[in-house]
C-alpha cells in the first residue's frame, strides 16, 4: 500500500485536555494523521487543531470537518492561515455544509448551500494565498481584503460531503474529498465518479480521496457488537443504510490489512479510523501493527 496515508480521529466525546497527549501517542507510534472534530456543542476544530499540531512535530493534523455556514470565509482564512504559516506542510483544512438541523439550531442555514460552500474554498484559497480577493458572490462578500500574516505553503482544502453535486462540487474546487464512516470500496468507485467529472471542469492539479473508517480490534462478535452498536446504528441512519451494510474495521485484528487494502484500491490515497470504545490508543496501536507501520 505504497503512497497510502493512514491516520485516527480523536474521538469528539473525549475530553480536549486529553488531545495533546493522544497527538503526541500517535505520532510515536508512526501514524501519519490526526484528524479532528467539529461538531456543534462539542469542540471548536481551529482551536483542536492547534492543540495538535503543537504537541507534535511531524503529525499531520486535518480539521474534519468546519461548516462553512458557521465560519465567515475571511476569519476562517485567518485562523487557517495562522496554523498553516506556523506549522508548513501539517494542516489540512476540512468544510463542508454542516447538519442542517444542527445549522438550523444556531440560525445559520442557508438555500444556496452549494454557492456557500463554493465560495468558502475560493475565498479561503486566495485569502490564505495572500492575494487581495474582492469576490461579490450569491453567498459570500469579500471586498479587496489581504491577510498581513499569509501561508508560506497553502495547506489543502478539502470537503466533507455525500451527495452527487456536492461531490462534484469537490472534484472542481477543492484538493480533496472527505468520505464519511461507512462508505467501503462500491462507495468509492461511486463518488470518484461524480468527482472526476468535477475534476474535468476545474483546475485543481491533485486530488485527494479521505476515507474515515470505525474501528473496533476484537475478536468477540458480540461484544464488539454490544460496543459499537450505538454508534454504527446512527450511521447508518443518517446514511440511509442498513447497519450491516456499512463498511468498518470491526473484528479481528487479522482482518485489518485486507480492509484497508480494499479502501485503498478504490481509490483511497488516505484511511483515518476513528476507534470506537475503550482503549483508543491501544487500538490504535493493534491496527498500525496489523499493518505493519509502528514505528521502531
């Protein structure tokens, strides 16, 4: 699995005083990223992602992911900016529509969501870049701002989304696509789809496919079952899916290299696992074993 990326997320119930310490596990184990949660009423992904990238010095960290009608386009280039000039080459920046019921609770959705989320990228891009942008748009207004403090390298901006247009949305503005847990290789064949007919109409030279994958190391059906079950069934719901159709990496350790494998020759250039019930760090430990990629 040549070129593949394989990474955790810090699970969104933990407490934030425990990231840096999880950050620092990570990276000594070899783990290529640390992804982070923004989800509303638990933490604030800028600040999470900061706490990460300075407990480390060579983990890459991704916000997965901001919404972008909770996060005005120029202060969020602001704090991008600032990450990404102070720690070059580690940061990954994550948007995508958000919840609408979560967005409806703070007074912030919006009709034209893929307008916002398109101008978001654009705007965020160029201010992050240090250009002057005046963009007038359906969503978003900047008019001939400048960041004193730009990038010296503009870190990715990637998007978390599902559906067909905001895939190819993806595909043509964006560095990268974010899938969410559940989706195994059929999925990935299938949104590579929408995003490559993207791709054909944008300018963006790379493009990377982010997977996000639950992973429970147990060798008890059932138990691993009972652990995850809450979890996985909420998934599922919001995919649309039944439970047992969602792809995972729960099970035995044994099965995680051709799981993995599978992700990756869909399409997958990077796998985060997000571990589920006790232990994360020890899972997390059991899985880059498995694969092969602790390092000595």
């Amino acid at each position: 699995m040549i070129g593949l990326r394989v990474g955790f997320m810090f699970e969104r119930d933990r407490a934030p005083e425990e990231l840096p310490a999880c950050a620092a596990a990570l990276e000594e184990l070899g783990a290529d990223d640390l992804w982070v949660v923004e989800d509303l009423g638990w933490a604030g992904s800028i600040s999470a992602a900061a706490l990460a990238l300075a407990a480390t010095r060579r983990l890459r960290v991704g916000i997965g992911i901001a919404p972008v009608a909770l996060r005005n386009p120029a202060l969020l280039a602001m704090e991008v900016a600032n990450l990404a000039r102070v720690h070059p080459g580690r940061l990954v920046a994550g948007v995508g529509h958000g919840v609408p019921e979560w967005m409806r609770k703070v007074g912030a959705e919006t009709p034209r969501k893929l307008a916002l989320l398109e101008e978001t990228i654009v705007a965020v891009r160029g201010l992050v870049a240090g250009e002057t942008v005046t963009l007038h748009g359906r969503e978003v207004t900047v008019d001939g701002l400048t960041l004193v403090h730009p990038a010296r390298e503009v870190p990715p901006i990637v998007t978390g989304v599902v559906k067909p247009r905001s895939l190819e949305l993806s595909g043509r503005v964006a560095d990268g696509t974010i899938l969410a847990e559940g989706a195994g290789p059929a999925e990935l064949i299938a949104a590579r789809k929408h995003i490559d007919a993207g791709r054909a109409a944008g300018d963006r030279p790379e493009h990377e496919l982010i997977v996000f994958a639950y992973l429970h190391v147990s060798d008890d059906p059932e138990r691993a079952a009972e652990a995850t079950r809450e979890m996985v069934t909420g998934q599922a719901a919001w995919l649309g899916v039944p439970p047992e159709e969602l792809f995972t990496l729960i099970g035995p350790a044994a099965d995680i290299p051709a799981r993995v494998a599978a992700l990756h020759e869909a399409g997958a250039s990077t796998v985060i696992l997000r571990p589920l019930g006790d232990d994360p760090e020890g899972q997390a430990r059991i899985a880059l074993e498995a694969l092969g990629r602790v390092r000595q």
